[in-house]
C-alpha cells in the first residue's frame, strides 16, 4: 500500500516539476525574444546615428515669430537651393521654397510653395524678393522671413541642392511624368546645365513629342526647374510639388538595403537643424504620413510693371494680411486665426510701396 502511495506521489512530483520547467523554459523563451528585440531597437538606433552623423546639421537658436503658437501641428521649411558646390549655407539663394506642415494626429501633410519673387519684409528692416533672405542671412534668416510675414511657428528647416533630389530619383529608378510638348523642348535645354552642375548623365528626349516619359534624376530636376511656359513661376512650383510627391511615393516602395543605400548618399547632401534623435522619431512614422493637398502662395497676386525704387519682375500680394488669412485657413482649417499686428503692418506698407491692393484686378493667380 505504502509503496504504491509513494509511486503516485512521484508521479504528480514528476507532473509538477514538468509543469514548472515548461513555465521556465517559456519564461526564458520571453526574456531572450525581449533582449533580442531592445538589442535590435538599440543596433538600428545606434546604426540611424551613425548614418546622421553625416549630416550637415546646423544649431538654430533665436528664430524668431510674431508670437505664435502652433499647437497639434509640426512645421517645416524646406529649401531647394541653386548650390554649385556642397555648401548649403547663406550665399546661395533658395531656388525653391516650401512649408511642409504635418498635423499631428492624422499624419497628413500639406505643402506649400511661396513664390520665389514675392515681396516680403527681409529681417524686420527692408524688402526684397522672398529668396533673397536664404542668401543674405543663410537658413535662420530665411525661416524668420516666413514666420515675419506670414504669421508661422517654424523652427526646423532641411535644404538640399540638385544634386540631392537627383541622386535619390535615379536610385529609385526614375519618376513617371506626363508632359506637354513645351515641357519636353525645355526639359531638354535644362537638362545641359543641370547635367553639367550635378556631374551626372541623361538622354535627350527624342522626338520632342507631348507624352509621359520614365525621368532620370538629371530630367526630373529639369523638370522642377521649368518656368518658360504658361503660368511661369506659378507652374513651376505646381512641378516641383508633383515631383517630390511622386519621389515620396517610389521611396514607400523601396526595400531596406535600396533605403540604406540611400541615406548613404543623400545625407552628406543634406543641411537641417533637426537633431539626429528627432530624425529617428520623425522617421519613425514616416511610412504612415500622407501627402494631402498643395498649393502655392500668395493665392491672390499681381506682377506690376514697375515697383518705385526697384528694378526686376517681383510678385506683389493683393493685400498680404488677406493672403495670409487664407493660408492659414488651408495649414490650420480647425484653428481659429486673426492676424498680428505685424502682418498688417506689412501689408499696409507694400500696399503704399507698389499700389497693389486687394480692390484690384490681379495678373496672375495661384492654384
């Protein structure tokens, strides 16, 4: 009897002590997927540093704003700079200027292109074109140019020159265009300067046909840089957007080791103020961000003749304070806005400056 009770008792102690191991091995099972996953987490945060350590990272301190506070919003100033050499900093006018504003919570992101010519107030003193800022005064000059004259909270920008946008379209095997036929002639044209500038090959589109063409990084920026056919700068800035949309689509579908590759030879091309940790947090939830609407700005302009005082072909708002209403109203549809009074002090003064009012025919539009 005893023996047969001390067998069963050894059973259940077996059972038991199974039971226990099986829980020990699941336990260790758990504790190496974790120490697996942080050590993974640390080598890509460890390899993403590395990476932006090649970066051209420029500390801003001291932009400045009207007062403004965005909130549940991230703005940020792109340039696309006429640089002929690797320097992205002040001395080099700003061939393209955009505000990229991200909302926060849906991730959609608007772009907006100002016109290179428009008249705005250049560091709270005198005026000039709108790319004359970046040139003048580098980056920070330029950021406190938007942020002056049209009532924003940007603090963050990234620039990049030809060479930059046309390395990373021919690693991800060209963009589809549809073109026009004056958009091929000047593609082409564009194309020898552009080619000579970047130190990279092309072939010239033949016959010179309207239709839709694979680019290559040399015709791709050929392309953004068209301002000689129907709608001058204003069609311009409607390529430059198409582009860096359909470059941001191709880059969603491109594996790890093209995306590696990439970054290698994108980022000694590349100048931000953006900390390589918050690279890492906004690149993070980049495959989840969406493209939404574009635009240009001013919406409602004239390009007057002449201007007293002043020599060249500017862009003139039909009243800023109103333009500037209205772009609010497309980055911040759910924020209530009344403007500064150094907006409306800017805008009275071009209104006495050039006659442009908002009572007034306008010569060209934005779309």
């Amino acid at each position: 009897m005893s023996k047969r009770k001390k067998k069963k008792l050894t059973n259940r102690q077996q059972e038991i002590r199974r039971k226990r191991l099986k829980k020990r091995k699941r336990r260790r099972r758990l504790v190496i997927i974790i120490e697996i996953i942080i050590l993974l987490l640390l080598g890509i945060y460890a390899f993403g540093m590395f990476k932006l350590g090649k970066l051209n990272h420029t500390s801003l301190s001291g932009v400045k704003n009207n007062g403004l506070k965005q909130t549940g919003y991230t703005d940020i100033a792109l340039f696309g700079l006429d640089s002929r050499g690797k320097d992205l900093g002040e001395g080099n006018r700003s061939d393209t200027i955009m505000i990229a504003s991200i909302n926060n919570e849906t991730k959609k992101v608007k772009l907006v292109s100002v016109y290179r010519d428009t008249m705005l107030k250049q560091n709270g003193e005198h005026y000039d074109k709108a790319n004359a800022a970046y040139s003048i005064g580098g980056p920070k000059a330029a950021i406190n140019m938007l942020n002056e004259n049209l009532d924003l909270n940007i603090e963050d920008y990234v620039s990049v020159n030809f060479l930059a946008l046309a390395d990373v379209i021919d690693m991800v095997d060209g963009i589809d265009v549809d073109m026009t036929y004056e958009e091929v002639v000047h593609m082409n044209n564009y194309c020898v300067e552009t080619s000579k500038v970047t130190g990279k090959k092309y072939k010239k589109i033949k016959p010179e046909v309207a239709g839709t063409y694979r680019l290559n990084g040399v015709q791709a920026v050929s392309y953004a840089r068209i301002r000689y056919t129907e709608g001058g700068d204003y069609k311009r800035t409607e390529r430059q957007r198409l582009v860096l949309e359909k470059t941001m689509n191709k880059m969603k579908t491109q594996d790890l080791a093209t995306i590696n590759k990439i970054v290698d030879k994108v980022l000694p091309e590349v100048s931000t103020s953006f900390s390589a940790k918050e690279i890492i947090s906004l690149a993070s939830g980049a495959f989840s961000y969406e493209l939404g609407k574009t635009t240009g700005f001013p919406f409602d302009l004239e390009t007057p003749d002449k201007i007293p005082g002043y020599s060249g072909s500017y862009i003139i708002p039909k009243g800023l304070e109103a333009n500037v209403v209205e772009l609010h109203k497309f980055l911040y549809p759910d924020k209530k806005y009344n403007p500064t009074k150094t907006v409306i002090q800017i805008s009275d003064t071009l209104v006495e400056m050039t006659g442009v009012d908002t009572d007034k025919n306008a010569k060209g539009t934005s779309e």
